[in-house]
C-alpha cells in the first residue's frame, strides 16, 4: 500500500467515527431535553 491510501483510510475512518460522535451526542442531548419535559410536566403544581 502507499502513503496516500493509508491517508486516506485513515481520514475515511476519522469522518466515520465523528459522524458517530455527532448522531450519539445529539442523541443523548434530545433525551436530555425530553426528560426535562418529562420531569416538568409531572412535577407538583
């Protein structure tokens, strides 16, 4: 293998492993700020 390929292997791997940073984080804010929701709308009035 070249120099290039292993390159480029490399940042294909890094964009795929943001990516899934970037969808999980999201995701567990979303959850966050759903459980707020929750939280609030079954607190003691």
């Amino acid at each position: 293998m070249s120099a290039t390929t292993d390159d480029e292997d490399r940042k294909e791997k890094g964009v795929w492993l943001r990516a899934f940073f970037y969808i999980f984080g999201t995701h567990l804010f979303a959850g966050f700020v759903w459980l707020l929701f929750y939280v609030g709308q079954h607190a003691q009035k």
